[in-house]
C-alpha cells in the first residue's frame, strides 16, 4: 500500500520541538491514513488521536486489544463446511446434515449473538482503542460514554452492490444462512429420509452453489485490498471530540462524559467487543452510550431503533426524543460499538450524522441520558 511510505504527522513524534511542530499540534488529524485492524498506519492513527485528545486538556491512552479473525474469513470458514456438509450428505445424508446443523448454530450464533463456536478456531487480530480517561477507577463515575470508529472499511465489491441495490434488505449473511444453509439441510433431510430425484438434486446443487460463490466473493474482497483513507474517516472522531469538548465546558470540565475511539469498528465493532468483554472494566448501571456513524451529504441526523442482521438488538432511540432536530429512526444492518453496549445491558443509541448537525443530536442523546434528564423523569 503506497499510503504506507508517505509521512505523517504522528511520524515527527520523535523529533525535536520546533515551532513548525508547535503551530501544527492542534491540527494533528490534518493529514495521514488510518489503516486497518493491526496495521501500522492504525497505530499511527492511535497516536494522532491520543495527540489530539492531551491537545484539549483531556488525558488519554491506547489501549491494544484481541480481536478475531476478520468477517471475510468467518463467512468463507462456515461457507466451506456448509459446501462440506452437502458433499458428505451425497452418501451420508444424515452426517451431513448435522454437520450443516452444526455449521448454522454457529454461524448464527456469531453474526447474530456475538458468540465465537467455530470461529475460535481462526486466527485472532490485534487493534487499537483510544480512551479517554484512560482504563482505571476513573471509569466508575462516567455518566455517559461517546464512541465512534476511527478504521478505513475494508473494500468489499459484492456486499457494496446488495448494499446498493436492495437498500440493505438482502445482505451476505442472509444469503448464506437462508439460501446456503437452511436449503441445504432442507435437501439432506429430505435425502436421509428416502427421498431422491432429479428435482431434489437440483435443489440440492443450487444451495451448494450459494455457499461457493460466497467463497468467491470473500476471495475478491481479499484481493480488493484495502482503499485509501481519506479525512472523511477521520471526520467521526472529530465530530465526538467536538462534542466531548462542548460538555466539558458547559461543565466546567466535570461532565462525565467519555471518549471512545474503537479500532475494527468495521469489522463488526471488534475493538468495542474487547473492550466491554474486559471484566475489570466498572460502571455505573445507568451508564449510557452514544455512537457516531458518519451520514450521508445533506442528510438529516438520525438515530437507531435496531442494530443488527441476523437477530437485530433493540436501541434507545429515546436518548434523543428531547433534541430539536427531531432526529429520525432507522435501522442499521451492521452491529457498532452501541450494539455492543446493548448487549452489556447499557442503553446505546447509534447517530447517522455528519457536521454540526450531528454534533448537536450527539449531544442532546448524551444529555438524555443522564439520570437528572427530563427523558428519565
């Protein structure tokens, strides 16, 4: 990747303080890359936030966590034991059908329920969180957490083309579970109980097909590489900042408000994952959690009831009932950092925004959440 060979301003943390450096301090997310889960440009990244954060008085840390192994790899791993499946059950229909039992559980399990069964078996990745305050007992009084992704997307040429053309309604998990899986093991048991003719075998190479061509897909999205970031990937983390700042001193500095900048978020929220399933981490059972996803150009903000493909995860949309901008409700297909918080028992809203606007809908979900709120009246 040429991004990797250009300079960056996290590339002059090592030099002497000038006065070039100085002026240039408060804009250290002016330029540079963001990279993928693990990747140097990441790490940089990470420094350039953390830079950015001590900028406006706020301390601040990285924090490396494990993660698992990238969403093209589970979807492939669990593809080739559908396709598996099909071929035992040619001679042993009732192998392979609980072999593709087997594989759906665990598929399903975890897309929809975040609940590793056969995807332990991948190799796991390692990426980087921003947090500020940094981890410790400061965490226990934090009234409210606001969070955002600050990763470059991996290019994915099939799903952006379901994403396009069927608005969301037709997605990859879909396809394998109801098309691959279940239509497999549909013409399985249908063979491991005498049944077989010509028609039954055509269905049966149909939803072997299904599971192939997803095979291909994540192989062209292998080889599609990663695209090269822009400042729009960056643009998320700002708007949080600005918002985080605003609280800051309409409080006097005593806000209880939190930043988190999580890596793989998406790579179905992975750097979120790591950090909620962290045991030692304490909060408060009201904690709330606001997430930024970046909208559309001349969009207005929204905000989201669901969360989630396979199982969606109900939301607090409500955290944003008092703003004046009257933010919309949509659902959201992929799973975030809010999802993720949902299912830790915190309420959790996702903000589809850009610019100031979506500044202000953060900021009104942050102030409906706190306990003293007229939402929580």
């Amino acid at each position: 990747m040429e991004a990797a060979d250009e300079t960056t301003p996290a590339d002059a943390s090592t030099d002497p303080a000038t006065p070039e450096r100085e002026g240039r301090k408060g804009d250290v997310l002016a330029s540079g890359p963001t990279g993928v889960a693990g990747s140097d440009l990441e790490r940089k990244a990470a420094d350039r936030l953390v830079e950015e954060l001590e900028s406006k008085g706020r301390a601040a840390r990285v924090q490396e966590v494990g993660i698992p192994a990238s969403e093209a790899a589970t979807v492939a791993l669990h593809a080739l034991l559908t396709v598996a499946a099909s071929l035992v059950g040619l001679k042993w229909p009732a192998i392979g059908a609980f072999i593709c039992l087997i594989a759906l559980f665990s598929f399903y399990a975890e897309r929809g329920l975040g609940l590793r069964l056969i995807g332990r078996a991948l190799p796991g990745r390692r990426t980087t969180n921003v947090l500020s305050p940094p981890p410790g007992p400061a965490w226990e009084d934090v009234e409210v957490i606001l969070a955002t992704g600050y990763d470059v997307p991996d290019s994915y040429p099939v799903g952006t083309w379901l994403s396009r053309r069927f608005s969301g309604r037709l997605t990859t998990d879909r396809i394998l579970v109801y098309g691959g899986m279940l239509g497999t093991f549909a013409a399985l048991m249908l063979r491991a109980v005498g049944i077989e003719d010509t028609a039954l075998s055509v269905f049966q190479t149909l939803t072997t097909a299904i599971p192939l061509a997803l095979i291909a897909a994540q192989v062209d999205r292998r080889l599609a590489g990663t695209p090269v970031a822009t400042q729009e990937d960056l643009a998320p983390a700002r708007d949080v900042m600005a918002a985080a700042q605003e609280a800051d001193d309409e409080s006097e500095g005593d806000s209880g408000v939190a930043i988190c900048l999580f890596g793989a978020e998406y790579s179905s929220a992975g750097g979120a994952a790591a950090f909620f399933a962290d045991r030692r981490l304490k909060l408060k059972p009201e904690c709330a959690l606001v997430n930024l996803v970046r909208g559309a150009r001349a969009s207005s903000p929204e905000v989201t009831g669901s969360e989630g493909d396979l199982m969606p995860t109900r939301m607090n949309p409500e955290l944003a009932a008092q703003s004046p901008l009257k933010p919309g409700v949509v659902a959201l297909r992929g799973q975030t950092a809010a999802t993720v918080a949902r299912r830790r028992g915190l309420r959790a809203t996702t903000v589809v925004g850009r610019g100031e606007a979506g500044v202000d809908v953060v900021l009104d979900a942050a102030d409906g959440a706190l306990p003293d709120s007229e939402a929580n009246r």
